[in-house]
C-alpha cells in the first residue's frame, strides 16, 4: 500500500487555452509523483510549445500506453492523441480542429478509465461553444462523461478546504429551474452526495445543508413554495433513508455556517447559487468533481483564460489540488477494494 502509487490521466483541454501550460507548471511538483503517477493526455507539439513559453525545461516524452510511462519528476509523460500544426492554430484562438481534439482526449481518457488501465482523471479546462463547433452535442465534460459511462444520476460537486457544494440543477437557464426541480432529483442529489462524502472523502455520518430555492427559503410562502411543496418533502425522504441532512436554509447565510464547520456540504438548488459562494472562497484552489460516475473524475474550477493563454501568466493551483485530490480517492478506492469493498 505504502508504494501503490495510483495512474492519473491528466486531459490538456483546449489546446489553446491555458491547459497545457498549467500542467507542466503542475508536473515541476515533486510532491504530485509521491502520490501519484501523472500521464497527460493531449497534444505533443501543443506541450512543446507550451514549454517554450513558460521557460519550463522539463523533458517530455511520448507513451503509447498508461504502462510505458516513467513517472519520474522532471520527465513528463504523455498520449499524445493528436499532432496539431502548431502553424495553424493561436494561442485564445479555438478552432473546428482543436475542438475535435478536446473531445478525443476526454473520451480517450474516460474509456482508459472505464477499462482500469488508469485510476482517475483529471481534466483541464475546454470551451464549450467550441465542442459544439467539432460537433459535439454536450455542454461540457459532465455530460459528456455520463453518457460516455453510461451514467444517468450524477451530481457535480465544487470541493475546496473549506467548502464544498452540490448542484441539483446544472447548465440550465435560471428562469427554468423552478420548473425542473422536482422531489426526486432533489433526493437523488443528496443521495449522490452522502454516498461519496463518506466513501470518496472519508467523512462519517456527513452533514449535509440543503439550500432553499427563494429569498429566506420562501419565508412560510410568502416568496414562493418550492421549499414547502419540493425541497423539504424530498430532505424527509432522505432523512428516512438515514442521511444526516438539514434545511431547507436561506441562501444568505447557509455557506457562511458551511464554510465555517458547521456543515460539510451544501446542496443547492441551482448553478450560480452555490458557484458564487464557491468561487469567492476558493477561486484559485477549487476543484471541480462529478459524482456518481462509477470512475473517479477530478477538475480545474476555471476557464481556458484565453486572455492569458500563451503568456506564462497561468496559475497551476487548482490544478494541483485536482490531482491531490483524485490520487486521494483512487487511493481510498484502492483501499476499499482491497478490503472486498466496493467504492
């Protein structure tokens, strides 16, 4: 156990963006190869060029497959899945051919994962509007990844020091949320959550915050009866399943209690209600995870930054803690299967 050192696929993201750079920033870590043993999976020529504007003077080195790796700091390994001509693409600049590429690594890193030639991965940041350009119908890596695992509950976490939310609701407009929120996605969300706060981070008996949906959680009705009608029906189902959940709660003041100990997650009702909060605490250091898939996927909590791509501006940080955190999970994995248990 002391030597298991778990495989992390590190996908680059958009080859334009700030992907490539901030993992090589990332992999001057000798601490990331104690934990674990980190493949990129990308584009060779993106990560030379990538190299050359960071300063880096790591050495890079193509694999054909998870095994051949050398996993040695100041060496990294990568799959390179595409060769684009690095004459025909800039730097903030996507394109039809780099958006295929994004796709393609995604997909070839989840079905590595599928298979247990890795443990988990790690993805960079991708441009969305591009993915649909390349020809792609999903809004994201979390849609993606569930129909690619053949998944259909799934809930994404923000997990950081401090805190960590939940959503119930994703990439939809606001105006629709009242609409599609219903008493079952909302107890399958806490389900989901509970689930991997004990099995993936380890908390016993977890305690989980339920954010309302209107200002003052409704206030008895008086500013909507969702809470009344949806939310709380569907936190005493949950109850009855054993879960140690609480609310519904103002939204107000619910993550400041959450950030402070009190609760050790927030489920929320919709994308930017628990994103804003999110985001203001653990900005730089946030990681993006998608629970309920029956593989471990970590993620960055930021953008391509086109503005920055090429400038060696980019800042590895929530990268780092990705990584930290999937080699953490595939190790309690691990752990679990060892002991004849199922993660």
């Amino acid at each position: 156990m002391k030597n298991h050192r778990p495989v992390v696929g590190i996908t680059m993201g958009d080859p334009v963006g700030i992907g490539s750079e901030i993992i090589l920033l990332a992999l001057c870590s000798p601490l990331i190869y104690k934990i674990c043993k980190p493949l990129v999976i990308g584009d060779i020529r993106c990560l030379e060029t990538a190299k050359k504007c960071i300063g880096s003077n790591l050495d890079i080195k193509t694999v054909k497959d998870p095994d051949s790796g050398m996993y040695k700091c100041g060496c990294v390994d990568i799959l390179s899945i595409s060769e684009l001509d690095q004459n025909k693409i800039s730097w903030g600049k996507p394109t039809v051919q780099t958006g295929k590429a994004m796709v393609n690594y995604i997909t070839a890193a989840t079905d590595m994962a599928i298979c247990g030639k890795i443990a988990a991965i790690v993805t960079c940041p991708v441009n969305k509007m591009s993915m649909h350009a390349a020809g792609s119908k999903f809004n994201g890596h979390t849609e993606l990844l569930a129909e690619r695992t053949k998944t259909s509950d799934f809930v994404m976490m923000l997990a950081g020091g401090k805190l960590r939310v939940t959503l119930v609701t994703i990439h939809i407009p606001l105006k629709s949320v009242s609409a599609v929120l219903s008493k079952k996605q909302i107890l399958q969300t806490i389900r989901i959550t509970g689930r991997a706060l004990s099995e993936r981070f380890g908390f016993e008996n977890p305690k989980i915050a339920v954010a309302g949906l209107n200002p003052h959680a409704g206030e008895g009705g008086l500013f909507g009866n969702e809470e009344e009608n949806v939310i709380m029906p569907a936190i005493h189902n949950a109850r009855q399943e054993g879960f140690n959940v609480f609310g519904p709660f103002p939204a107000d003041t619910i993550f400041y209690h959450a950030a402070n100990g009190r609760y050790d997650v927030v489920v929320c009702m919709y994308h930017d209600q628990g994103l804003i909060p999110f985001k203001m605490i653990h900005f730089t250091d946030g990681v993006n995870t998608t629970l309920g898939l029956p593989i471990i996927r970590t993620s960055v909590d930021h953008g391509t930054a086109y503005d920055i791509a090429g400038t060696g501006k980019a800042d590895p940080g929530s990268l780092i803690a990705a990584i930290n955190m999937a080699a953490d999970h595939a190790g309690r994995a691990y752990r679990l299967l060892e002991q004849g248990k199922v993660a």
